[in-house]
C-alpha cells in the first residue's frame, strides 16, 4: 500500500470508503448467525479401530487369467498415459502457437 496516513481521521475515511467496515460488519453478523442457528446440531465424531491391522492382498490365490488381464489393462494404461503426452507436447510445439 502506498498511501501515507498522518492522522487517524484520514485512516478511517480510507477504510469507511473502501468499505472495509461494511465487510467486516458483513462477517460478524454472519459469524453469530451461524453460530446462534448451528450451535444445537449433533454432530457424529468419526470412529476407528486404535489397532490398525494391515495384510498382504492373497494374489497367489489369483487365477493366471487374473494376471494376464491385470497384466492387458496396465499396459494399455501406460500406452495411453503415453499417448496423451505425446498429443499434447504436439499441440504445445505447434509453430502456430509461436
């Protein structure tokens, strides 16, 4: 900010005429509304379990079908990860773009 304030009545027009007051005005009065309306809403605390019990997916159980379909979609993932990028750096490098 530039401006240079020597005296606090020239501060307060700056913020009266910057409407700085009436925002401020705006919140509060939205901030004891919700307070005043929300105060007697219940509100659910999130349950969990303090012991955490993490285990290895059985992929062995897995028929080889599985893995050779898990095996397609990933491949055909980065093959077209590979595809977007190479889209769009042609579009980026279009000399009509320069």
């Amino acid at each position: 900010m530039t401006d240079s304030f020597t005296d606090i009545d020239s501060l307060i027009l700056y913020y009266t005429t910057t409407g700085l007051t009436h925002r401020l005005l705006n919140q509060c009065i939205y901030s004891l509304t919700r307070m005043i309306t929300f105060v007697s809403v219940a509100v659910d605390h999130f349950r969990y379990n303090e012991i955490l019990k993490i285990e290895r997916a059985p992929v062995e159980a897995l028929p080889f079908s599985a893995a050779f379909a898990g095996m397609g979609l990933g491949f055909s993932l980065s093959l077209l990860i590979f595809m977007d990028q190479n889209i769009a750096e042609a579009m980026v490098n279009n000399p009509c773009n320069k």
